[in-house]
C-alpha cells in the first residue's frame, strides 16, 4: 500500500533554471522577453513597475519559488526609477541579483551600474540570445562556489 500523498510528494521536481522577475512598463517590450525567457525553460514572473516588482519577489518567497535574477528596466515612469527598486531590493532582498536594462546606456554606464550594485546590464533592444546569455551568465556567476585560499 502507497503512503498518502503529502504536498512534497506531490511537487514537481527541482528545476534547475532560476525564476526571473521581469520589470518593464513597455508591455511589448515585457511580453516578448517574457516569451523569450519561457521559450528556454525560464519560469518568468513579469510585472510593469517598481512597486510591483517589490510585491513579486515578496510573493514568489512567501510562496517558495523565489526569484532568483532581476531583469530591472531602468526608466519606470511615473514611480520609482530602477536605481531606486535596485536599492529597495539590495535592502530587502540582497541575496537577488539585479541586471539593469535600458535603451540609453552610455559608454561609462556597464562600470556605473555595477559600482552600483546591479550583476549586469543588458542594452536595449536585445536579441533573444543576448537576453538569455545575460540570464545565464548572471545565474550561473551568483551560484559559482567561492574558492576559499587554504593559506593563512
């Protein structure tokens, strides 16, 4: 006779991909990255302002399948911009790491952004293949074990 069934029997198994949290208030813009990102095995929350974005990663922990990598647009008009959500999360939730993404980078911007605090930045408009490499390479730097020095 089985065992019943309790709810960690009944969850889907680990996945290896983390969940990206989508933030753009271009819904174009937020459909096709969302499009893009669930097309390469991506589970995607998408939202369209800062506000939203800080309720998303709240739910997605109160709910157990945290967010793991930020995909933040940095001209939210109307409310917070994306350096502050990027300094709201860094408070809250420092662990999450945060690429920023724009269409008006300048040249000094990529070592800006990261003095700053974000893990990346993905200009605008990006390829499908310049989104998910950026995912990646953001996911996979935050898990990569640290090398510890044996020498005192």
């Amino acid at each position: 006779m089985n065992p019943p069934a309790t709810p960690e029997s009944l969850s889907s198994p680990p996945r290896q991909l983390p969940r990206v949290l989508l933030v753009d208030d271009e819904p174009s813009v937020l459909a096709l990255g969302t499009v893009i990102l669930e097309s390469n095995g991506y589970p995607v929350t998408g939202v369209t302002d800062g506000a939203e974005a800080l309720d998303a990663i709240a739910q997605s922990l109160e709910y157990g399948d945290p967010v793991e990598v930020v995909v933040l647009d940095m001209t939210l008009p109307g409310g917070a911009s994306g350096f502050e959500v990027l300094e709201a999360i860094q408070m809250r939730h420092p662990q999450l790491k945060v690429i920023a993404c724009s269409g008006y980078f300048q040249e000094d911007a990529r070592e800006l952004c990261l003095g700053l605090g974000f893990a990346e930045i993905l200009q605008k408009p990006y390829t499908a293949d310049r989104l998910v490499n950026c995912v990646r390479r953001v996911h996979l730097t935050a898990n990569k074990p640290e090398v510890v020095s044996a020498i005192g």
